[in-house]
C-alpha cells in the first residue's frame, strides 16, 4: 500500500511541476519583452558560440 500511495504522490508531483513550468512560460510570452530576452538567453545556451574568445 505505501507503494500504492508512493507512486500517487510522485505522480501528483509531477502533473504539479508540469503544470506550473506550463503556466511560467504563458506569463513569459504575454509579454514579447520579456518572451524575446527569454528566447535570446535559452537560445544563447543551447547553441553557444564556442569560437568566441
């Protein structure tokens, strides 16, 4: 049983994490300031210019 409850909690946890990165990114794109500062600095990560020194 407690395992039964583990994975619900886990599960519950994880549907709550989901839903609030869902929610933080809709309040980033309601502003395009702040969504195009966003995008700049995820992209900047993702793909960085390595030649640069």
């Amino acid at each position: 049983m407690a395992e039964t409850l583990d994975a619900a909690l886990e599960s519950l946890r994880r549907e709550r994490f989901y839903d609030e990165m869902a929610a933080a990114e809709r309040r980033l794109r309601d502003d395009p300031v702040v969504w195009e500062r966003f995008v700049a600095e995820r992209d900047a990560w993702l793909n960085p210019d390595l030649s640069a020194s």
